[in-house]
C-alpha cells in the first residue's frame, strides 16, 4: 500500500517554494550547469510534471514548446524577457500548478464530496480502512507514520472542526509554507534526521542523510561543502548541531525571493549581450538550460497548460 509522503517533495515539487536538491533544503541554492541545477531550472519554468518530461524530448521538440511560452513569458511585449517578467512567470506558473494539484487532492481524498477533507477520509485513502499494519513489512513505521500524520493534520485545522477546507489542505500538505506550521516542520526534520534521539541534528546526521559510503571511505566534494556549510552557516551558535530555533531558520529563511533568484539565475546564464534581459534568440540558444535535451514519449501536455496560460 503506498503511503502519503509527510515531507513536501524535492526540487521539483510545487507544494511550496521549489527546495534544492536535498529533501530538507530551504532557500534555493545557486546552481552550475549540472543535473540537479538543470532540473531545479526546468522546474521553475515549466512546473515539476512538465519538467521530468520535457527533459526527454527530442531537441528540436523541446524548443519548438520552448518558444510557445516566450510570448507569454514577454507580458509588455517588448520582445525581450526582463527578470521582473521571468519572475512573475516563475510564480504565476508555481501558483497555478499548486491550485491544481491542492483542487485534485482534495477530490481524491473529499470520499463524501461535501467540499472538505475529514481525518478519516484521508487516514482511510492513505493508509487503508483499518490502523492495525499487523500485515505491514514495517508496521511501528506505519504507525508513527499514521500519527505524524494525524498531528499533522489537527495543527492544520485552523478552527477544529476535524475537517480541513482548501486553504488548510494547502496547509496540511506544504507546512513549510506556512507561518503557523513551522515550528512543526523543524520538529518533523529533527525526527528525520536525529539518529541519536537527543533532540538535536549533528553534522554528521545531517550527512548521513545526504552520503552513506563505504566505511572509511572519503566523502566526496560536494558533501565536504555540505558539511562546511553545516557548521559554518547552519549552525548558528557553533555547537557542531542544530537545535529546533536553527533548523526553522535553515529550512524557513527570512524572506526568501526565490523566484526572483531563479529568474536572476536563468539571466546569468542566458543573458549573452549582458543587458539584463532575455532576447527569444538568447533563450532559444540556451534551450537546454530552460528544458533539457533526452527523448521521451511525452504527450500533449505542454499544449494543455499553454492553452490555460
């Protein structure tokens, strides 16, 4: 039985700011032009179900659906996009993915229809008509999995009435997003990730949860810069852990923009002339940048979501 994943998804989930890639990463990070940094950008320009696809069309396909959206991408029409317009692109098409998936959630989970998501609707739809997992490989993880869940989903419902409507849904699913929630998303992190149970997340918890090699083997670059970001930025009082207060800082930084460090991103790459905007040519000539370059099967789905633009 597949159970309902307690943490929002990765980089190229839509249930709330796009995360880097690591499943407890906050702000956005800086990227290169690797895999994770492409996708991260494939996300943000065509929504995290279009992206996985687009990263498998033929090239010529990918910048045929590509130069669909540049007009409009180009809200003024002046035939260059500025990063004011990739920005409110960026978020327009995060927020009009978000409001389908939350309007789909809730006809999947709402059994009786009466517009709202009781606790038992979901609990039955996510784990089954009975709480006893005797027949589970894991049944202790499915129980803790089941009252996550359901503390979860008692500080979403804003005013206790055991059913939560569309905005507490949205809560429900992407606390992170939510003021009120986010001590409750530190609490669930440091679950995740205290494998000595003493209620703080060491350095080398954190890696663990990011590389497991072979014992005694190094760790590679990038979890060295991992572990170097840990204790230089993370760990705020240099005590080599994070307690509750770090980790909501970590994973809910003051005022983040992210999508305007997308869209500056996009533009350092893209902006060949340097003028601070992108020409079609100099989005076209970075194609792979903005929708990746493997051949896939995909559909018509590119069409469909230009239609509703």
């Amino acid at each position: 039985m597949p159970l309902w994943p307690l943490w929002p998804l990765l980089a190229v989930t839509l249930g709330g700011s796009p995360r880097a890639p690591h499943a407890h990463f906050g702000a956005p990070q800086e990227h290169g032009h690797d895999a994770e940094g492409l996708l991260w950008d494939h996300a943000a320009i065509w929504g995290a179900r279009e992206a996985r696809e687009q990263r498998e069309l033929d090239p010529e396909e990918s910048k045929r659906r590509l130069g669909l959206l540049l007009g409009p991408m180009d809200s003024d029409g002046s035939g260059a996009v500025s990063a004011a317009e990739l920005r409110a692109w960026i978020l327009r098409r995060h927020r009009g993915a978000r409001g389908q998936e939350l309007r789909a959630e809730r006809r999947r989970l709402d059994r009786d229809g009466d517009g709202a998501v009781a606790w038992d609707e979901f609990r039955r739809e996510t784990f089954g008509e009975t709480e006893d997992f005797g027949g589970s490989p894991d049944p202790d993880s499915h129980r803790k999995l089941l009252e996550r869940s359901r503390r979860r989903f008692l500080a979403a419902d804003g005013d206790g009435d055991g059913r939560l409507q569309e905005p507490e849904l949205d809560a429900f699913l992407h606390p992170e997003d939510f003021q009120h929630l986010q001590d409750l998303v530190a609490k669930e992190t440091i679950e995740d990730l205290d494998r000595d149970g003493d209620g703080f997340i060491q350095v080398d918890e954190y890696i663990a949860d990011l590389f497991e090699g072979p014992p005694g083997s190094p760790e590679p670059p990038e979890i060295q810069r991992e572990r170097e970001q840990f204790l230089r930025g993370r760990d705020r009082d240099g005590d080599g852990r994070l307690g509750p207060s770090e980790v909501k800082l970590w994973l809910s930084p003051p005022s983040p923009d992210w999508a305007k460090v997308e869209a500056q991103h996009l533009i350092h790459h893209a902006d060949s002339d340097r003028d601070g905007a992108l020409s079609r040519e100099e989005i076209l000539g970075q194609w792979e940048l903005f929708v990746g370059s493997r051949a896939t099967n995909y559909g018509q789905d590119l069409h469909r979501a230009h239609d509703e633009l």
